[in-house]
C-alpha cells in the first residue's frame, strides 16, 4: 500500500472511532435517565435539588457535605473519576469558610481512596478522627485505609470502634470484607446479610451487597449464587457486577456463549478493564484467540486511561499483564512500585509473587507468596499461585496440596485458571 | 453495541498488518488506540479492593414521629405510636419495605419525671421465608395472614420490660403477624381486611405493627429550605405537603391508663404529678465483634441506640447536624447537654431575620433570658399540663392523662385553647409544624411572662399545610390506611 493510502486510511479510521465514540459517550452518560427507571434516578435528583440550593445559598456548608456524599454515591454506579474534580471545588469552597472543619478532611480522603492512594486517604482520615473521635464514618474511612495498606489488626480495630459507635450498613459491610480476609467465609455471609436487612436509601448499596454475598455463595453453590445475583438485579435494574456474577457463574456451567453476553453487556454499561478482561478471558477458553487479544487490548487501554485519570492503576495492571504474558517488565516495574508503597498488603505481596513466577523467577516469588499467606490459608487465588510458585520451586506435593485446597475452596475462582483444578 | 463496532474496527486494522511496514503498522495502531482511549469513559476497574458505601443513613432504624393521645373512643386508655422509615414509596417492589430483624423497637415510658425508662414496650421481627428459592415477596395473592402465597411473612414478639431491668420483662405476645405491604388488587385484595386481621388484642391491651400511611404534614421543601414560608405568614395554605402519598413502618399501642402510671391508677386530677407521663422512641442494634474467636457462635456485644425521638421536630430544628449523632445514641437523661439549643434557639433569631417578627429575649441555658417556654415545652413539661414536679430537662413527648379528649379538637392545640393537644401528647391531627413555628416566636412566651405580648405575626406563622393527604380513622389504629404501590403515583 502506497503511504498516501495508508494515510487515508488512518484517517478514515479516526473520523470513524471519533464518531462512533461520541456515540458511546453520550450512551455512557445518559445512562442514567435512559435505560433505568426511579431506582437509579435518586442519585441525579439528590444531586441536581443540592446543586440548585448551593447556587442560590452558598452559605450553608452542609449543603456541600451533602453533595460530595451523593457524588461518591454517583462515581459507585458510573465510574465517573471526573466527578472528584467537582468534590475537590466543593471542598476547596469550604475551605475558605473554615479550615480546620474535620468533614473536609474526611472528604477529601475518601477521594484519595477513590484514587487508590491510601497514603494519603489514611492520614487526612486520622486527621478528621482527631478532630472527631465519634463520628462512626470517620473511622471507616481510616479503617478502609488501613486495610488496603495491609494494616489488618489495626484495622480490625477502627471498625470495632466504629461499630460500638454505631451498628449499621456501613460497619457490617466492612466487618464482611474484614472477616473474609481472616478466612471467616460464613461470618462474612453473615455479615453482609445483616447489612442487606438494614437496606439504604440508595438501591445500589443493596445490591453491591447482594453481588459480595453471591461471590461468597459461589465458592459453594453456585445455584443458591444464580439466585443472589437475579435479586441483585432486582433491586437495580442491569447491575454490572450482577451481570458480571451471572457471567461467571454461566461460565462455571459450561455456558460460554452466555457468558460472553453477560460481560459484553456488562462492560456497555460499565467500560472498565475488568469487564473486557472477562469478555477475553472466556474468548481464550474457547479458543478463539484473536479475539481475546482485542479484549484485552481493549482492558489494557482502559488501564491506561484511568492511570491518566489520576488514578493509580499499578496493582491491578501488573496482575492483568502477568495473567495474559503482556510485558512482564512492565508487570515487574508496577508490582515493586506497589510494594514499595504497601508491602503488608497480602494482595499486593501475592501480585508481586505471581508477576516474578510469570517472569521465570520462582525463588523470588516464593519470598513474596509467603507473606501473602501470613494471615492464613484463606484466599483461593493466593493460594493457587502459592500452588504454581511451589511446583516451580520442584516441591510437587506442597504444590498438589495447595492447589486441592484452592479447589476444595472455590472451584471456580478464576476462568483462567480454574481448568488447572480440573486435572487434580 | 458500541464495544464491538470498536473491537471490529480494530480487527480491520489488523488485517491491514500485511500490507504495510511493521513501523506503520504500528504508528497506526498506536494513533488508532489513543483516539480510542480518549473517547472512553474514565473509569477504573472496581475488582482488588472492596469498596463498601460509607452511609450515614439507616432508614429501618430511623424515627420519623411518636405519638401519645388518650383514646377518643376509648377515653381510659392510652394510643402510643411509633413510625419508622422514612419516605416509604408505596411501589416499593420487588422488595417491600419491612421492619428489620436485626433492630430492636422500643416504645418508652417515664411515669415518675426522672428522665429514665419505667416501662419499655419491645418489638423483635422474624421474617419467615416460606420458599427459599425465590426472592419474591409473594408468589400469588396474599388472602389471608397466612397464606403461604405470602412469602416473607413478617411476625413479631411483644414484650414489656420494667425499670429497665431483664429480670422484669413479660413476654405479652408471641408470632404476632404484621399485615403485607399494600401491593394492590391482585397481590393484596381487599386491604382493610387483611390489616384489621393484624390488630391484636392481649389482655385488656391491643398491639399493630405494620404499614400505614405516613400522618405527618408538613412543607418540608418549604420549611428546611431556611424556613421558607410560601404564603407568608403561613395561615392560609398554600403550603406543598412533603409527604403526600409516602407511607411508613407503624408501632401502636393501646393501654389502658392504670398500666402506664406510677401509682397504677386513672388519675383524674390533671394538677396530679401522676396524671403526666413521658413518652419516646429508640431503635437500637446489636454491636458486633469483628472478628469472631474460632468456633464461637456467640459473637454479639450490647445493643447500641441509633436513633430516638420524642417530641416533633426536636432533631430537625433544634439539634444541629454537628450533634445529630450523639443525639441519637444518647439517653433523655443527658438531654441538659443539648439544653442551649432550646434556650437560645437558632430558629426564633431566623424567624426574626426572615420575617421581621419581633420574638422574645434568649440566651445560653442559665442565663436570665433562656428561653424558659421553650425549656418547658421540650424539656421539663409545662407546669400545670405536662410537668410531673420534677425539673430534671429531658426531651420527651408528654402526655397529661387526666386531660379528656377534646369534643371539638383544635389543630393548633395548647396555643389555640385545647389543652388536650401538643404540646400535651401528640395527636395525629395536631399541626405540630405551625404549632412549633409559633411557640418558637413567641406565642406561648406570655405563660411564663404575661406582661410580653408577642408579636401579632406569631399566632399566624405556619407552613401552609393543615392537614394530613388522607383522613385519619375513628379506631385503632386510627392512622389512615396506606396507598396501595399499584395508586400509588412515584414521587418524582
């Protein structure tokens, strides 16, 4: 082909991707009024009554509190990262009419969370708890905070002070995801069916919550899972994660065309990298490769750009590229970046194990797949790569015995992988 | 779909891989890709860390009013109830709003002025699921309580406590069934019936738990948008009832007098410091450990108070957001903590700024100019009507039994000549809006000071909303019936 042909070429391209584009965009922002009723229209109504208010009485600072709440509320159903932008105005605003006010600290480190710098989140969080050692939400975003740092007793403890405060949605979830991490599966159910009892006012809460106890469920019935991730989707209308579940649990069955639907439909609703990793991965399993690769071509550009969204992407890039053999130094590169910054972490430290077993170095690895054991025998994907690092390490019964209690934990715990179990 | 009109164009640009120089290629794909990545959503994956919502809110454990008022039809008895949830959409599917399991429902009671429960009346729910392979509410119509078409049948055990104390606790009723949700014609048919069916009577006592229509009025756009009034001065409507249509979880009661009262008697005497109790309402839940010790089913701590009420409005206009927290979780007993705010209350200094009504002196709680009217009707009882002789400050609902009800009810209660209105007790009807709105400016100072005189505008002050969307009934329950979801219209 002649190089101005070429040139046309990529042009023609271009307008088409920017048309087709600008479509997609205008699907991802109406989706709110679009395709779902009064459930999901809570959150754009909550926050057009307040933006009016705020405009006409700039005075009242609960008004901004209030706003951020729903925004953070708004990013969960849409993955809108633009939307901290806004928060960041609005706190920027109360600032000048009272510094020292705790409610913007703890604002302002939920957005760090959101960004997934935790530094950051944990020690503007300290800072409103030392302004107001009583206020239950303070010390759920310290203890949110210390559990992605990997500061798991101290975390254990902000949340036992924020229950002791208050009971709630909010402490249970936490409870759940803390009990999890030690092992306590049926506790977690527990938990988290205790905070689907207590309800909220937003849908999504629920059936985020309904989506956390079927992954749980899934370990060991996946029909009593099925089950959870329809209710889910009751309660709000197309819930990706919902149809993520129902994706997995499809796939479990052998239903790969089903599958394939679930996630596609997923990731229309939600662009993000683990919907197209999803879509890929059941593509690789049946064979059709090519495809696969544009998926996670397609996962590996959303990384991208939520990284330049300001968002730190390092963990789940590194496991993604290390999963899919896609630049292993630079799967490296982020998995040590991470470490570097949260090395209690016992995810992290597994990341980090499994990119150096992918990058041919099982001695390393093993160093790290330790620490990630160090609460404990719990994890299903922790444990699998521990399984792979020891027969790599020629220690074939440890090997045969972590990999039978990854199974005999959850069967299906990745579509990548979970074929492996199979030959067991 | 979008997503594979993207994949297809990236695979016809794979195709093309042959006929150019590998450089070319990949100068096109690399340009191709970031037109990609800049016309995709932002968003990052939500799969290596949980993301819990961090709410505030707890609808199911959230008070919304109490209510005490002697029985019209039955003058020797007390009607208590307690409404929680607030803005219940009536087409609340597929998931009907409930009580939940988990909370534990009190109504109390103070007969002797110290600021401390005498009696408790306890509400613990079970939700009984009849079939575990759906989530449905009901399967097919619901015709009876127990009809097994009603498939998370919710039933409920009463007990009274005394003196606060587990070793004095009666269990009055057992699997009590609460009513279904009003769903409409063909889930739930004939509606009244299947919630009188839900009334109970043990003993000389009658117990309801269930839906009902919210009876509250009040111009909440209005009134929590800086008091806005929208035909001032708020005597002649013109006000938007915000909270048309909404229903709520109801827990009435109807005791007889002698059952509630320090001495055990039907005090007929109104200047008897036994004629008046205290009444409110906590909601608590059960602490839990985080971590639970291997093996140990026992993992529960004490049951913490998320939420009471009394008296109207106290939360939301006098409580400031800073405090509603601990206002919450604390007891009537530490009520002298918040005493400023209705000493030197924010509202009366608005309502002077807004609307230029001339409002009483105030100042810190102690202080010469504290508002001792309002002290009085939140905090310690009017004397004569709701004070039972002690001073300890206490927000509590308080109710004179010695009072008959009225034969001709004034909305505007004590403030308009009927003393069996609020501040005495709380009836349904009881605008207790406007009520507040001119006791705050004034209207009731001249009790405790009868040389002011308050300023004309405060007996007309008012949200503009009279009464409640839906007539109240003539027994009990007496609280309307609530709209069916099928009537029902979505709040917008």
């Amino acid at each position: 082909m002649t190089k101005k042909k070429l040139i046309i070429l990529l042009l023609l391209l271009s307008l088409i991707s920017l048309l087709v584009g600008y479509e997609f965009l205008q699907d991802a922002n109406n989706r709110g009024t679009e395709e779902v009723a009064d459930t999901q229209n809570k959150t754009d109504r909550t926050i057009n009554d307040l933006e009016r208010r705020i405009s006409s009485n700039y005075e009242d600072i609960t008004l901004y509190f209030q706003l951020s709440d729903v925004y953070f509320q708004k990013v969960r159903e849409t993955a809108d990262l633009a939307l901290y932008t806004r928060i960041d105005e609005l706190m920027d605003q109360v600032e000048t009419k009272g510094p020292e006010n705790a409610d913007i600290f703890a604002t302002r480190a939920q957005v760090a969370a959101g960004k997934h710098d935790f530094v950051k989140a944990l020690e503007l969080g300290q800072k409103a708890v030392e302004l107001n050692p009583t206020k239950p939400s303070y010390l759920g975003i310290v203890g949110d905070a210390q559990i992605e740092l990997g500061k798991y007793e101290e975390a254990v403890e902000s949340i036992q002070k924020m229950m002791d405060l208050k009971p709630s949605y909010s402490s249970f979830a936490r409870t759940a995801y803390l009990r999890e991490i030690y092992g306590d599966i049926d506790g977690a159910k527990e938990m988290l069916e205790k905070a689907i009892s207590a309800g909220s006012p937003y849908p999504e809460n629920i059936a985020a919550s309904l989506v956390d106890l079927g992954k749980l469920q899934f370990r060991t019935d996946v029909e009593q899972a099925t089950l959870t991730f329809n209710q889910a989707l009751s309660v709000y209308s197309d819930f990706p994660p919902a149809l993520a579940g129902l994706g997995r649990v499809s796939f479990a069955k052998e239903d790969y065309k089903g599958a394939i639907e679930y996630f596609e439909k997923a990731l229309q609703i939600l662009p993000i990298a683990q919907y197209a990793t999803d879509v890929g991965d059941v593509y690789s399993k049946i064979g059709e490769t090519e495809k696969a690769k544009l998926y996670y071509t397609l996962a590996l550009t959303a990384y991208k750009k939520a990284e330049s969204s300001g968002v730190n992407t390092d963990l789940e890039t590194a496991l993604f590229l290390a999963d899919h053999d896609m630049d292993l130094s630079q799967a490296l590169e982020k998995a040590q970046a991470v470490y570097k910054i949260r090395p209690d972490n016992i995810y992290v430290a597994d990341t980090l194990a499994w990119v150096l077993n992918k990058s041919g170095k099982p001695k390393e690895a093993k160093t790290y797949s330790v620490q990630a054991l160090r609460l404990g025998e719990f994890d299903p994907l922790i444990l699998f790569h521990a399984g792979v690092i020891a027969g790599k390490n020629n220690n074939p019964e440890e090997a045969k015995r972590l990999l039978a209690k990854t199974r005999t934990l959850h069967p299906y715990f990745s579509m990548q992988y979970a074929s492996l179990l199979s030959v067991l | 779909m979008k997503i594979k009109l993207i994949i297809m164009l990236m695979s016809i640009v794979k195709k093309f891989t042959h006929l150019v120089t590998r450089e070319k290629y990949f100068i096109g794909l690399l340009l191709f890709l970031s037109l990609i990545a800049l016309l995709m959503n932002t968003s990052v994956s939500a799969s290596s860390h949980r993301e819990a919502p961090n709410i505030a809110a707890d609808p199911k454990a959230d008070a919304t009013d109490v209510y005490a008022f002697i029985s019209p039809d039955k003058p020797n008895t007390v009607t208590l109830v307690a409404n929680y949830l607030p803005f219940e959409e009536p087409a609340g599917g597929p998931n009907f709003y409930t009580f939940d399991d988990n909370v534990l429902y009190e109504i109390k009671i103070d007969n002797d002025g110290d600021a401390e429960e005498d009696i408790a009346y306890q509400f613990r729910f079970k939700t009984n699921i009849k079939n575990n392979n759906t989530f449905l509410y009901n399967t097919g119509p619901i015709t009876s309580l127990t009809d097994p078409d009603w498939n998370m049948r919710q039933t409920y055990t009463l007990a009274r406590v005394e003196d606060g104390k587990i070793s004095k606790s009666t269990v009055l009723g057992k699997d009590l069934s609460t009513p279904p949700s009003n769903i409409g014609p063909k889930s739930t048919p004939n509606y009244e019936s299947l919630q009188s069916a839900a009334i109970h009577t043990i003993g000389d006592v009658k117990v309801f738990a269930g839906q009902s229509d919210d009876p509250f009025f009040v111009d909440l756009g209005g009134v929590f948008d800086l008091l806005t009034i929208r035909t001032p001065p708020g005597n002649a409507g013109g006000g938007i009832d915000g909270l048309r249509g909404y229903s709520v979880q109801s827990l009435a009661l109807q005791i007889p007098i002698s059952q509630l009262t320090r001495n055990h008697e039907t005090p007929t005497d109104s200047k008897n410091p036994a004629a008046v109790i205290g009444v409110w309402t906590a909601a608590s839940r059960e602490s839990v450990r985080i971590l639970r010790d291997n093996g140990e089913i026992k993992n529960s701590g004490k049951w913490i108070e998320v939420s009471r009420l009394g008296a109207p409005l106290v939360n939301e206009v006098v409580i400031p957001l800073g405090k509603k927290d601990i206002w919450n979780s604390s007891e009537p007993e530490n009520d002298a903590q918040f005493a400023n705010y209705v000493a030197d209350p924010e509202v009366a200094k608005l309502l002077n700024l807004l609307y230029g009504i001339t409002v009483p002196p105030q100042g810190p709680f102690g202080s010469a100019n504290q508002r001792d009217d309002l002290i009085a009707i939140f905090l310690t009882g009017i004397p004569n009507l709701t004070n039972s002789g002690v001073t300890k400050a206490s927000e509590q609902l308080r109710l004179n039994v010695a009072i008959p009800p009225a034969g001709s009810p004034n909305r505007l209660g004590v403030l308009a000549g009927d003393n069996q209105g609020y501040p005495n007790g709380r009836r349904l009807a009881d605008d207790v809006t406007d009520i507040s709105l001119q006791a705050v400016a004034g209207a009731a100072y001249p009790l405790f000071h009868p040389s002011f005189t308050p300023d004309p505008l405060a007996a007309q002050l008012g949200d503009g909303v009279d009464t409640n969307d839906k007539v109240f009934r003539t027994s009990f329950p007496y609280l309307a019936l609530p709209t069916s979801g099928f009537d029902s219209i979505p709040h917008p």
